[in-house]
C-alpha cells in the first residue's frame, strides 16, 4: 500500500471515529443516561452531571484524533518517521490516559454513591479498556518512531 493511500484509508478511519464520537457525545451518552438515569429516583441527581461528563471526556478524544489526523498528512508528504510525529503520539498516549483516568474516577464515584446501573457499567469499563489499550500502544509507538527517526537521521548524514 502506497504512502498516500494509506494516509487516505487512515483519515477515512479518523472521520468515522470522529463520527461515532460525535454520535456518543451527542445522542447515545444523553439517552442511554436518559433511560437509566432518569427511571431511578436516587439517580435523578445524577443525570446533569452525567452528560457534562460525557462531553468532558469527549474533549480528550477529539484532540487526539487531530493529531492522528496531522500525522496522517504528515504520511502522505513522506514525513512519517520524525520526532514531531513521536511527540504527537506521546500527547496522544497522554490524552488516552487522561480519558482512562477519567473513567476511572467517575467509575469510583458510582461505586461511593451506591446506585448504578449495569449497562452504564459494562460502557464505562469497556470505554477505560480501550483509553488503557490506546494509551499502552501509541506510548510504544512514539517510542519506535522516535527511534526509526533518529536511525532515519543518521542514514540521511551518511550518504
């Protein structure tokens, strides 16, 4: 697969991901929290801070899909090994864990208050799942292109 047709297929994969976090933030967050929240009187309360959260935690994963989306352009200009793209995965890693951390304190919250619901559980924890997992591998991945650019470097002076 070429540079740019890669580049192409990653950004197409950004904007549906970008897509579906807009669909979360915007429709499945408030109503899954509508249906749930707003049955239970004891979560009543909860509800406004609920979707205030949703969309706290959605700040973290749009700015990272902005940097995925720099260095998608930065693929097809064959600029891909460089340590501003190391530097964009690392902020990447960063925000992943920032979204895990998140999760984590509002899972902790839901557990000190006593009242929550299943479907909001398995979401929360599937969601902290994936922020570990992202966090996890863009942390190597700066660290392998961080490498690649420094022996992309040193090849570049020897010739």
């Amino acid at each position: 697969m070429k540079q740019k047709e890669l580049s192409r297929w990653l950004k197409l994969i950004i904007v549906f991901c970008a897509l579906f976090g807009l669909l979360f933030c915007i429709y499945l967050g408030p109503q899954t929290g509508k249906e749930v929240l707003l049955d239970s009187e004891e979560l009543l309360s909860v509800y406004k801070p609920f979707i205030a959260f949703i969309w706290i935690t959605g700040i973290p994963f749009f700015l990272a899909l902005a940097l995925g989306w720099k260095i998608c352009t930065d693929i097809s200009s064959n600029q891909d090994f460089t340590v501003v793209n190391a530097d964009r995965l690392k902020i990447i890693s960063v925000l992943a864990m920032i979204e895990g951390v998140l999760y984590v304190a509002a899972l902790i919250y839901i557990f000190s208050a006593g009242g929550y619901h299943t479907n909001v559980l398995v979401i929360m924890l599937l969601i902290l799942f994936f922020a570990i997992v992202i966090s996890v591998f863009t942390s190597m991945l700066s660290y392998l292109v961080r490498k690649a650019s420094v022996i992309k470097q040193d090849n570049d002076l020897t010739i």
